[in-house]
C-alpha cells in the first residue's frame, strides 16, 4: 500500500469526524451562519456528540479499509484474508495510525485555526 493509497483510505473518514467543529466554520465562512449561532453549533457538536462522529468516522474508516482490500488487493474470501493474514494486519494499523493522526491534526490544528480567524472560538 503506497502511502497515496492510505491517505485516499483515511481522508474521507477523517472529514466526517472532523463534522462536528467542521461544519460551523463553514456555514459561517459561506454566509449561512452568524458567528454567534456557529459558536453555538461548534460547542453543542463538539461537546455533546463528538463521540458520535469519532464512531461514524471510524466505522467509516472500516468500511473504507475494507473496500479497497477487495478491490485493489484482491481479498474476497476468508481462504484469501487468513493467507494473507499479515499483510491485512500491518494495512489496518497503518491506516488507523494515519487515520487517528490526520484528524487529530486536522481538527486540532486546521479546523481550530479556521475558526479562530472567523471568531468562532478564542
């Protein structure tokens, strides 16, 4: 797996997770939102569901994961997954490493400074 190929795995997932603190800084950067109902949004998403989105993006993590060993690895069937039962492990922690990595420094770093520039947050 090239690290191309774990990155197009991870990215999607990781942008769902990130919904919760994401989603107000776009409504404000578009217009839809005031900063003050956006500073509302972020802190009931991120303080009361952040749980919810970690598991969706990690379920979708998952899912994602799986969809690329069958169709650019080639593993349909258990016979295919236990022999290539090293392979399939080292590809899963590669890609929740990254996975774990990237939304933290997107949310915590991108994310956070974005809302930061729109006053979203202090």
């Amino acid at each position: 797996m090239h690290i191309k190929d774990i990155f197009k795995v991870s990215a999607l997932p990781v942008f769902v997770a990130s919904l919760c603190c994401l989603s107000p800084v776009i409504l404000v950067s578009l217009g839809l939102a005031s900063v003050s109902f956006g500073a509302s949004l972020a802190t009931t998403l991120y303080g009361t569901y952040k749980w919810a989105f970690r598991a969706v993006g990690l379920v979708l993590l998952a899912v994602s994961l799986v969809t690329y060993l069958r169709r650019q690895k080639g593993i349909c069937t258990m016979d295919d997954a236990v022999r290539r039962k090293n392979e399939i492990i080292n590809l899963v922690a590669i890609t929740l490493v990254t996975g774990v990595v990237s939304y933290i420094f997107f949310l915590y770093v991108v994310v956070h400074y974005a809302g930061v520039l729109l006053s979203l947050w202090a």
